[in-house]
C-alpha cells in the first residue's frame, strides 16, 4: 500500500514536465511561435469581468511573490498554485487594454513556471504542483488568459509558450491521473475541465483522446458520485458547487451532458437548500453558496427555468430535511460521515440544524474555516461543538455515528423531522416539530442517556427573557427550556455570516448558548422574532405565544379547533 494521496508519480519530463518549444509547435502544426499565438478557438467558458477587478490588479502591479515561501500554509501553498490569485489582472487587461497588467501577469507567470519544480509542500504523498486540482485550476486560469492575452505585445513569447505548455502538460497528465474512476470532487473537477480543455484545444492530436477519458469519468461521476436528489456524494454545498460549476463548464463546450437527468437534479437541490435571503447554508465545510448565478448558467444551458423550492421537503439521498414556511427556512442534517482523498469533509455532528428567517441567518454553525490550515478548524469548525446539536462533555464524537432519520412529517400546519444517531457512546434522540400557522416556532426535544449539553449559536449575544434566552438584536430567537436546566452557559465562535444586502458572507462572530442537564432529557421551544421578543410561556404540553395557546401530545398538535396528527397512535 502507498503512501501516494492519489496515483504514484507518473509526471513524464519530456511530455509534461518540460515540453521543449519545438515539440510544443509540432503539436499546434507550425514553425513559428508567431504563426500560433492569435487565438484562433472557440471562446473558454469564464465568468464576465468585474469592475472591481480593475482596482485588485492594481494592487498587484510591482509586488514581490515568493512562489517556494511555506509561510502561506499547509493547505494555502496548494491554492497559491493554482493561480487564482493572478486572475484580476487577466480580467483588468479584458476592460482596459492596459498592457501594464499583461506585463504583470507575464512576470508572475514566468516566475512561476522558473520555479515550479523546486515546490515542495507539508501533505506526504502529494506534490503541490501536479495534483488534481491544480493541475485543473491552473489550466481553467491559464486558458483565459491565453484567449484573452495572445496579441499583446507585453505579454512575451517566452512566457505565451509557457503557458500553452502549462495546459498541454497538465491535460496529459490528468488523461493519465484519472483513467479510472474514484469518488470525491477531485476527480470530477479535474475530468470537467479535461473534457473542457479538450473541446476548446480540439487542434491538438491528442483532444480526441483526452475528451474520451474525461466524457467517460463525467457520466460515471454523474451517475455514481451525485446521489439520486442530485446532491453531490460529500453533502457539502460548497463542493457541490464546485462540482456543478465543473459540469457546467463542460456542458457548455459538449451539450449532450445536458440531457442526463442528474445534470437537473444537480440544480434542483442547490435550490432545495437556499434561504430566502438567497444562500445556502456553509454545511460540511462548506462556505455560504449564492446559486443564483449559478442558477441562471443552468437554466441557459438547459433551455428552462430552474423554480424556486416550495414547501417543506426530504433530500432523501443527501439526507438533510428541509421545513420552510414564509422567509422561514430550516435545514436538519441527519448523514453519514463521508470519507475524501485527503481529508473528510464532513463535520463531527449529527441531527443538526440551522435556521434562517428575515433573509438572515438565526440558529447558525460554524461551517466552514477560511482555510484547512485554520488552527481552529479541527476544534471549532468541524467539531461537535460548532452546530446546534447535543454535546456530551469528554466524548468523542465517533464517525460511524449512523445517523438516520425516522419520521418526516410535512403537513397543513406542522412540519415535523424525528431521528437519531450513535455517534456518541448512548443513542442520541431528537424530534423537531416546526409549526408553520403563524406565529410559527420550533419545539425541540431530545432524550440521551449520558449528561449533554443542548446547544445553539446565534448571531448576536444572548439575554434573559422572561423564562429563558434572547438574542439581544433582532432578527433574532428567544429560546424558553420546557425542563429548567441544571446550568446555563454562553460561549463564542468565528463563522461566515451572510449578508444578503452584498451577497457576501464574511466572517463575524456567533454567540453559543448552552443548556446543560444532569438526565440529558429537553424540551425547549425555540421563537423567530424581527425586531423583539414575543412573550411566550412552555409547559410539557402547551406552548403560549402571541396569543394563541398550542397543546402537544407525542404525535398531535392542536390549535383552536385545529388539529393535526403525525406517525403512531
């Protein structure tokens, strides 16, 4: 067994590594270097410049990099090679013709491309330079730049031929890399811009070839990688993304991928999942996802309209929960644990929720780091402790916690979610019912036999409220514990908090409630307000708020002469 992330070593000197520039020219059919640089090729697949992409590229001009330089990080080495970075000067150059930043990017480029070989990174097993998602990201950016730079003068022929080697290097090694198919977003990023890669380089001998390997890996990856509601097998709506975007950009240059019905159902659960503030959840190391370009790329590509999610439903497959009901949008986790190459991107807790209302975010998580070299991210980000969940002190959260989902209810006026899962010593039980009739809230119970904490973060600090916990700016929720806990505590963390105004979701604070007893048993109700609290009384069977009076039995609700009833007797 190797000690290799992906495939052993298989970079080839002569066809990848260093491509000389005759070899390279006998591959494009000419002579001279001249003859090849007008960009004679269908357009790559790239968003449309920014404004604001001016001003980042002149932050750029005359700045020093040190490509070898440890100091961005473990995990950030990796991504400061795929040159992302350099991209504001490729989009500036697009809106101004300026040839300072072709100037630029030739300098960096060139940099680049002299030290690449010495690159070495702190991940055993696997090389910073030519692994799969550089060897993609690099080729998206490069083949950009290549459409949109060729006949400046600035930009050099040294560096212009650097470049198309950087891209045929890279395609055959990634012909060569994924010649079979293994899980993860890896993969079916790298074969989405292969595949890419091999339509917009049709000129190139070995574009039929390279189409082949990457046509084959896609329709596996939609098949075998993307669950049946169309979620992404890593339940991260980050990487689903990143996935998606991959599909879209191949089924821009190659339309038959539009027709396979995950392709839809790719769509379709982004959309299940957003928020009426327009963005998903950062769950799973996830950051927050603003679809709606992303929805529109789909739509054009698929001739239709992709309609907003309504109603409460089951990602049956992804196993999240969703209840909506007004701006009101809840989203239960109730997964497994999924393994990745490198690392799993799944977080250490089950039977988790996050809820928003008003376009904002009200009982948050953690999500995802701003970086895998983060030093919390093992001991916030992705623990226990950063999600709405119960959290049993001086256990380990185990990873075959085998999460299930045991009742889900979508009715007139309540909506309500049962479930459970082992990934603590004891089975851990939760019933959420969220009653939609207005005013709406969420009664939560759990049952564990082991002392717990029942926890939950919002977006402001936390205030007593008559018999519980406010938050102490609107939106916002007041949560009022049935059963009165043997000990109150408060706490915070860092997480990204979206801001619907922007469509930014930079990172902020977020403030953790924590009601700890002895018999780990809760039952706490949980009320969205806007602007301030609502007054409300909880009992073990009635709730009181707004003037109306609800009484709970183990599978009914009922409301002035309303009645609803959910599984069992």
């Amino acid at each position: 067994m190797g000690t290799y992330v992906e495939k052993p070593p298989h970079v080839d000197q002569a066809r990848m590594r260093h491509i000389t520039d005759e070899a390279l020219l006998a591959e494009l059919g000419v002579t001279t270097v001249a003859q090849a640089r007008p960009w004679r090729r269908p357009d790559p697949v790239w968003p449309q410049p920014r404004p604001e992409d001016v001003a980042e590229a002149d932050r750029l001009i005359g700045t020093e990099v040190d490509f070898l330089d440890k100091g961005h990080g473990r995990s950030r080495l990796y991504g400061f090679h795929y040159l992302r970075w350099m991209m504001p000067l490729v989009s500036a150059y697009a809106q101004t013709r300026d040839p300072r930043y072709a100037r630029e990017w030739d300098r960096f480029f060139r940099q680049w491309y002299a030290s690449r070989d010495q690159v070495e990174g702190d991940w055993p097993g696997l090389d910073v330079v030519w692994y799969s998602l550089g060897v993609s990201s690099r080729s998206m950016h490069v083949t950009r730049a290549l459409a949109v730079l060729s006949t400046e003068p600035a930009l050099s022929d040294e560096c212009w031929l650097q470049m198309m080697k950087t891209v045929l290097g890279g395609a055959r090694w990634a012909a060569e890399e994924h010649d079979e198919f293994r899980h993860g977003n890896w993969q079916f990023a790298t074969v989405c811009e292969l595949l890419h890669v091999a339509r917009v380089f049709a000129d190139l001998p070995e574009s039929g070839q390279w189409a082949e390997v990457a046509r084959a890996r896609i329709l596996e990856h939609l098949e075998r990688d993307v669950r049946e509601d169309g979620g992404h097998h890593e339940r991260s709506p980050g990487y689903h993304g990143m996935c998606l975007g991959g599909v879209q950009r191949a089924a821009s240059v190659d339309p038959d991928l539009v027709a396979h019905p995950r392709f839809r159902a790719m769509h379709d659960w982004l959309v299940s999942l957003t928020t009426s503030g327009g963005w998903v959840p950062h769950l799973q190391d996830s950051g927050v996802v603003w679809p709606a370009e992303m929805v529109r790329t789909g739509e054009r590509l698929l001739g239709e309209a992709i309609a907003p999610a309504e109603g409460s439903h089951a990602l049956e497959d992804s196993a999240y929960t969703i209840f909506r009901a007004g701006t009101l949008h809840t989203v239960i986790n109730h997964g497994p644990y999924i393994g990745h190459e490198l690392e799993p991107h799944s977080h250490h807790a089950a039977l988790d929720f996050v809820l928003s209302g008003w376009g904002v975010p009200l009982a948050w998580e953690a999500g995802g780091p701003p970086s895998y070299d983060d030093p919390g991210y093992y001991d916030w980000f992705q623990a226990t402790r950063g999600h709405n969940t119960l959290l049993v002190p001086g256990e380990e959260y185990t990873e075959d916690r085998r999460a299930a989902r045991d009742l889900f209810h979508a009715g007139e006026h309540v909506d309500v979610f049962a479930g459970h899962h082992h990934g603590y010593r004891a089975r851990h039980d939760r019933r959420i019912v969220f009653v939609r009739s207005e005013p709406s809230y969420w009664l939560i119970t759990d049952a564990i036999d082991a002392e717990a904490i029942w926890l939950l973060h919002g977006t402001s600090p936390w205030v007593e409220h008559g018999g519980g916990y406010a938050s102490s700016q609107g939106p916002g929720l007041l949560v009022v514990p049935v059963e009165p806990p043997d000990e109150v505590t408060f706490g915070s963390g860092r997480a990204r908090i979206p801001d619907p105004e922007t469509a930014t979701a930079p990172y902020g604070e977020i403030h953790s409630l924590g009601l700890r007893r002895r018999d780990g048993r809760f039952t706490v109700a949980v009320f969205p307000f806007r602007d301030a609290p609502p007054e409300a009384q909880a009992s073990p069977s009635t709730i009181s708020v707004g003037g109306v009076t609800d009484t709970f039995t183990a599978h009914g609700w009922a409301r002035d002469g309303l009645a609803e009833h959910w599984g069992g007797r």
